[in-house]
C-alpha cells in the first residue's frame, strides 16, 4: 500500500485521544476531495503498537505521508484542514 502509484497519508490513532476523534472528520473530508491523488488510511495505534514503534510514531495523531514507501512529510497533532493541506500540498 505504501509503494502506490499515488501519495498516502496515514493517521497513527488512538481510541483514547481527544485531538485523533477531532481530527477524523476532516480525513475523510480529504479523502473524499482528494482521494483520486492521494489514499488516506488511519491505523489505530494501540491495535498495532510493532508498527507503531517500527515507523517512530512517539504520540497521537501522527500523521506520515509515503511517497514510494518513504515518509515525506510528518505531521504531530491536530490541525484544522486549511493548515493541513498546507502542510501536505506539494506532495500529491
């Protein structure tokens, strides 16, 4: 799934993380937008805690964007959707 031919961005969760439920809705907003050029994913962290620590997410949310497995970009915490977008343009 990393090594697509288009950007993922994916989001390290938690069920017990206030700003990860915050910033759920404006994921699957992105997804719905920009899901031609980019796939979205959330993997929950507590689930999957060896891929957690393979990848060095340290806190929730953490969200990577892979371009050809690589993380290109990484996002700490919640942002509204204007500043995340930013933060990711240029990437898909």
């Amino acid at each position: 799934m990393l090594h697509g031919d288009k950007p993922v961005l994916v989001e390290f969760w938690a069920d017990w993380c206030p700003p990860c439920k915050m910033i759920a809705p404006i994921l699957d907003e992105i997804d719905a937008e920009h899901g031609d050029r980019l796939t979205v994913a959330k993997l929950n962290g507590d689930d999957h805690p060896e891929i957690v620590s393979r990848y060095g997410v340290m806190g929730f949310p953490t969200l990577n964007l892979y371009r050809d497995g690589e993380v290109v970009r990484q996002i700490i915490g919640a942002k509204p959707k204007r500043l995340l977008l930013a933060d990711i343009q240029g990437h898909f």
